[in-house]
C-alpha cells in the first residue's frame, strides 16, 4: 500500500445485506469503492455484535481494494493474529480499549498489518500525541460507535488539531460516523483524507441494483472536490 492523502471513500459493510457479504462488497467496489471498511462489535466495548475472524477471513476473497478492519472490541491483543491471518491490510484499535494502546500498536505492526488507532468523540487529540510514531491511520469517531446511520457529530476542531499534530508524516486521518455530501466538506477541509461511509453509501442500492452506490459515491466525492486539505 502506497501511502497519498488524497480523498478516499471507504463503505462501511456494516450497512450491507448481511446475508450477501461477498456479492455486496464486489458490488461497492465496481461503483468505486476505494477501501471497504469493516466494522467488528463485540457486545461489551460496544452495545451492538457484528462478525469476528472468520467472517472477516472470508470477505477477503472478495476484497480487491483494501480491507481495513475497525475493531470495537475489548481486549484487543489476544485476536491480533487472528485478523492478519484472516488478510487485513488496516487494522484499527480504538484507544479507549485498554490501557496499553502503544503495546497493541506494536503487535499491530509486528504481524505485518498497518495499524490504526481510533477516538471516540469524547476522547481529546491528545490521547494520541505519543503514539503516532506507531501509527499508520488514526480513526476520528464522529458518532458514539455501535451503530450505523447515527448523526454527525462535528469534530472539525479535533481533526484540525491531528492534522497538525502529524505533521508531514504518512498518517492518514479517517472519519467515521455519519459521513454525507454534506458533513464531508467540512471533515476533508480539516484535514481528513478517508471517509467512512455506511449508510450514506448503501442507501437506495442493492446487489440487484448497484447503480445507487456508484451515485451515491460519486456525490461524496464531488461534495469534496475543490475542498482544500488543511
Ligand atoms: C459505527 C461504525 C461506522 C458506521 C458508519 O460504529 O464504526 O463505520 O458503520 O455508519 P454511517 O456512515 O451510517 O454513519
Ligand atoms: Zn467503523
């Protein structure tokens, strides 16, 4: 994975038909998908339970872009493996997890995945300052996570401060939560270059009926265009 900061969407799967995982993500991808992102829930980091390791294994197959893995599970450490055995290539950690945030990012890394590290709205810029050395993406929750389809939440001023905080180094900076034509200006304009999208994406379309997808795609990506990056 070649590192850029250009604009990059990433449909969230967790507003996908859960039974047609495969087809659903082939579908986004041919509409112009550049990441799939898949959100894993535990029942007890977050009030809502996805799909673990091998569910995640088997939407590899169908993943040509990039498969970047949002955990929202508690602990983290003991299922590292697990989801670079099933191929991910971003594996994100919320830093609300557990106390040892910086030892999750260096096992991260060491099996071979980037790492990521996510904050929920009500953690400051801050938590990450002395980890981002350990960093390849660092996720900006602007929802409380859990669930799809949630109102934004504005986090303009803390992206601005990551935006600063990184520097010139290759740290992406992802938005996740309630991302639509009209809150991705204001995020991108911050400083962000991935967004997450679940229902923004999903809405309207089906595998039958992909065509939703690519408009709905293409909205958030001319809501950005022209949008200077911090
Ligand atoms: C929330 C998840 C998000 C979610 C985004 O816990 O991490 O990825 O699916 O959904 P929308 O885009 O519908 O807000
Ligand atoms: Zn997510």
């Amino acid at each position: 994975m070649s590192f850029d900061r250009s604009v990059k969407i990433a449909p969230s799967i967790l507003s996908a038909d859960f039974a047609d995982f495969g087809r659903e993500i082939r579908a986004v991808e041919a509409q112009g998908a550049d990441w799939i992102h898949v959100d894993v829930m535990d029942g007890h980091f977050v009030p809502n339970l996805t799909f673990g390791p091998p569910a995640v294994k088997a939407f590899r197959k169908h993943v040509k872009t990039v498969m970047d893995v949002h955990l929202m599970i508690a602990p983290v450490d003991p299922y590292i493996d697990a989801y670079a055995d099933a191929g991910t290539d971003i594996l994100t950690a919320h830093v609300e997890a557990g106390p040892h945030t910086h030892r999750t990012l260096q096992a991260i890394r060491a099996a071979g995945m980037k790492a990521g590290v996510a904050l929920n709205p009500g953690t400051p810029a801050q938590a990450v300052e002395h980890l981002l050395d350990l960093t390849d993406l660092v996720c900006v929750m602007t929802v409380n996570p859990g669930f799809g389809g949630q109102k934004f939440i504005d986090m303009t001023d803390k992206i601005r401060a990551l935006r600063a905080m990184i520097g010139d180094r290759p740290i992406h900076i992802e938005i996740d939560g309630g991302v639509t034509p009209d809150t991705a200006p204001l995020v991108v304009e911050a400083g962000a270059d991935v967004l997450v999208a679940g229902s923004a994406v999903f809405r309207g379309g089906s595998v039958e009926n992909p065509a939703p997808y690519g408009e709905n795609i293409r909205a958030i990506r001319a809501s950005v265009a022209g949008t200077a990056a911090a």
